[in-house]
C-alpha cells in the first residue's frame, strides 16, 4: 500500500514538473533559450550604436544646441540618386524597360490620404528631400524632414532625450538621427528582446 501511494507521488510530481515546465518555458529550456531563439526573428531596425562609432560625422546647429550627426550619403550605396534617375518620374514609370529598384517599397508611415513617396522626395531633384512647402532638404539633414510633422521628438532629439548617442556627452556630442533608428517607409520599431538582458550577463559570469 506504502509503494502504491510513494508511486502515485512521485507520478504526480513528474507530471507537475512537466506541465510546470512547458506552461512557464514553453519548449524553451530557460529564459537565455528563449531569447537567443526570438531574437533570430526579429526584423526590425537595428538601434545600437556601436556601427557608427567610427562613421564620418558633420556638425550641425539646430536652435542653441550644436553637434555632431553621422553623414549619411556617404552610406548611401547608391547616392547620388541621378546615377540613375536620369529621366523625370513619370516617363520612368511609363517605361517598360525602366529598373524598379525602389517600386517594391510599401510605405507604412502614414495613411495614402496623407503620404505617398513624393511627399519627402523630390520628383523634380532626386538627389534632395523635400519639406512640404517644397523646400529642398539634404539626405544629411533629413530629421527636418521629420521634424514636420514630430515636433515634440525633434525638440527632445535635440537637448539628448530621443535617440542615442553615437559617442560620449563630452563636447563635441554626436548623436544618432531618425533614419540611423526608424526606418522612413515603416518608422515603427518592432519590440525585441533587451540585446544584453541576462546573456551577456552570463558570458560575463564565465
């Protein structure tokens, strides 16, 4: 009768372990599993820094703060944008010959009723932007462009609350721009797994 019962317990106690384990782990072994496993799918825009440390800069002066932005059309593979727009938008896209390089592009910024690509592109000077009175705007200063419209987050950005540093605080301070985090055609930044949350800790640990 003892062994029956000592049976039954032990039964119930594997048995709670193992729903235990696959309510709380889920078919991940433990937590750092599960990170390194949900991280592989992420496919949002990368936020760290590290990448342009080393990246030439330029300075700017935006009201009473100056510093330093990363140049961004010495990354761009392939600027200047009349390499290849040789001909006006429209006759390009009338073409049956013409290179859609970029007509893949879905824009998941704002509804259709309020953007589409001409609406910070220049169909008429493809090597600028434009601001929505018309005015050019360089592919350097591009946070104008989206100062428009997040005035708030620009006048954070600016004073170091929005965004992340591509150095230290000590003069000449350079930041990171909106293009360096969002992406312009789908700005939302997808929720991901901390990059150092507990695995880093760990191979600090060993």
């Amino acid at each position: 009768m003892i062994n029956k019962f000592n049976s039954f317990i032990l039964l119930g106690c594997i048995l709670c372990i193992t729903l235990s384990c696959q309510r709380h782990e889920e078919k991940y072994h433990n937590i750092t599993d599960k990170i390194n496993a949900l991280s592989k799918a992420y496919e949002g825009t990368s936020i760290s820094s590290e990448a342009y440390i080393h990246v030439p800069t330029i300075e700017i002066t935006e009201g009473a703060e100056t510093f330093l932005i990363p140049e961004r059309k010495g990354q761009i593979t392939s600027y200047a944008c009349t390499e290849c727009h040789t001909q006006p938008l429209k006759e390009m896209q009338s073409s049956s010959s013409s290179k859609k390089a970029h007509w893949d592009i879905k824009i998941n910024h704002a509804n259709q009723n309020t953007m589409e690509c001409i609406t910070c592109h220049n169909s008429s000077d493809m090597d600028n932007l434009k601001s929505l009175t018309g005015k050019s705007i360089d592919f350097n200063r591009s946070y104008q462009l989206c100062s428009q419209c997040h005035s708030g987050q620009f006048k954070d950005w600016k004073g170091g609350a929005h965004g992340k540093s591509a150095g230290g605080w000590s003069s000449p301070r350079a930041a990171l721009t909106c293009v360096n985090c969002h992406n312009p055609h789908k700005p939302h930044i997808a929720p991901r797994w901390p990059v150092r949350y507990n695995t880093q800790k760990i191979k600090e640990r060993d």
